[in-house]
C-alpha cells in the first residue's frame, strides 16, 4: 500500500503519553468494535485477562459511560511512522465518505480517532485495549491501541499495512452507520427479542460496517491509485481471521453459530468484497 506521502487527518488525538485517563460520572450507554465479543472469547490467549471482564462490558445490558472534561487534543508526534500511517487512512475515509455523503445531498461529519495506551475513558465507558479497536457511539470517536497491529500480526495471522488500513475503515464504518441512525435502531431491536436473534442483529450490523470498509476501499482506491499487489489479499486475510468462527475454533476448540456477534470469516470475507467490487450503499444492506 503506497501510502507515504498522501495527506493526513487532523482529527487524530494521541493520549499514550498521559492525556486521557481523567476520571468521570457513569451515564449509560455501549461501544462497537472490530475486536469486542469476538476478541473478548481469545483475550485470556493473547493478553492473559480474563475474557469475562471485557464481556461483562460488551453484552446486551447498558455499558457504563463516562462524562470527560479535557484540554485540546495533542496530535501525534511527526517521526512516527504508525501514527502518521492510521492519520493517512483516516484522512482517505473522510474523504472518501465525504463524495459518498455529497451525492447523497448530505454532509459527512467526520469521526475523531483517539490513540491510547493499555486503557481510556470514554464515553461509553473505560475502553481497553483487550477489547481491540472500537467505536464510540457517544463521542462519535475510534478508539486505538496500535498495539493490535502487532496482535493483528503475530497473534491472529493477519500482517500488512492494507489489512491494518481495514480495522480502521471497518471501524469508520460503524461511525458511518452511527450518523445514518442504523446503530440506534438495531440497539432498540436487540432489546425487544431474546439473546439469539440479538446477536443476528449484531452480525448483521458488523458485516455492513465490512461492506462499507470496502466501499471506502473502492473509493480511495479510484482517488488515489495507493493498492498494490497482495494489498486486498492482506484485507480479506484479516476479515478472515477475525471471524467469529475462527476466533471460536483457535480459542475453544469449538464453534457456537448462535453465539455468533460479527459474522463467520466467509460472510465478513463476502461482505468486504462486495463493498469493493459495487462501490455503492446499496450494496452493503445486510438486513433485507
């Protein structure tokens, strides 16, 4: 992935050297991740914590929230290559869902991505790094340990800069999926049916926000010409590796379909792909 040398974000905070952990009052309310339920069944693996601690925060009930009064966001430092790395890629989604938002006769509002270290506050809660990368519905910001690239990597089998570039769009896409009142409503439908079809909905949820990191993949790609050989390859990799069914099977030895909260490798595969190959929303409806 040609990224170097292509325009950054501003919208990049980095708390790892101290800002951010600054105490709040519990509100309510829940976040959504690329790592969350799934990451939180292999979390004793890879980060030796008890699973039970991220799913406690991650089930069906409110996740406590947390009001957070903070100076100005300080930007990440110039030299560093990985910082500067997830800054292009956020720049190319704001302005890939910028033209997606302008043909639609709207205005895109960009999400902040926030870089932390082992934990910070939220306001959806305290997030932590064992839950991987995620979204906040109530600060409309993305949440990074850039740690789980490494993870990513050595741990679930998925390396390259274009597999890492995924996490972030993926992410985006649940911010996307925010501002178009999706994530509210399958919220309010979780909570009138029981936990198996809850957990349809939430498949169903994560697999568009695979779709529209492949929306963003078609879009930034047209604009900028970046992917090289292998570099979708590297994706659709990580889209694999993250499945519930994979995660299940490296984990427990075995596979509960109806415990299933992001989609099987081959569904999230799919859906990335047929955001790619269309270009276009219509394309990620996961719920007709």
């Amino acid at each position: 992935m040609k990224w170097q040398g292509h325009e950054r974000s501003d919208n990049v905070e980095d708390r790892r050297r101290g800002g951010g952990r600054i105490p709040g009052l519990p509100v309510g309310g829940r976040g959504i991740g690329v790592g969350t339920i799934a990451i939180a069944l292999v979390a004793g693996w890879i980060f030796g914590i008890n699973p039970l601690t991220v799913l406690g925060i991650l089930g069906g009930g409110p996740m406590p929230t947390t009001e957070i009064t903070q100076g100005p966001a300080e930007a990440p430092p110039a030299d560093d290559a990985q910082a500067q790395f997830v800054s292009v890629v956020l720049r190319s989604t704001e302005q890939a869902w910028g033209e997606i938002f302008r043909a639609g006769q709207a205005r895109y509002e960009a999400p902040r991505l926030v870089l932390f270290r082992g934990a910070t506050p939220t306001a959806c809660g305290s997030g932590d790094s064992a839950m991987g990368p995620f979204y906040c519905p109530g600060d409309s910001k993305v949440y990074i340990d850039l740690e789980f690239f490494d993870t990513l990597h050595r741990r679930l089998g998925a390396p390259g800069d274009f597999a890492q570039a995924y996490v972030v769009a993926h992410e985006v896409g649940h911010h996307v999926q925010n501002l178009l009142g999706l994530s509210a409503k399958v919220q309010q439908a979780r909570q009138r049916v029981g936990e198996a079809e809850g957990n349809a909905l939430s498949v169903k949820l994560e697999l568009q926000a695979d779709c529209f990191a492949g929306l963003w993949a078609h879009h930034s790609q047209q604009a900028k010409g970046w992917l090289e050989q292998g570099d979708l390859e590297e994706a659709l990799n990580a889209a694999a590796q993250i499945g519930d069914d994979t995660l299940q099977r490296k984990s427990r030895g075995t596979v509960v379909p109806e415990s299933f909260t992001h989609g099987t490798s081959a569904q999230r595969m799919q859906w990335f792909k047929r955001g790619y190959e269309g270009g276009r929303i219509a394309d990620c409806d996961t719920f007709r």
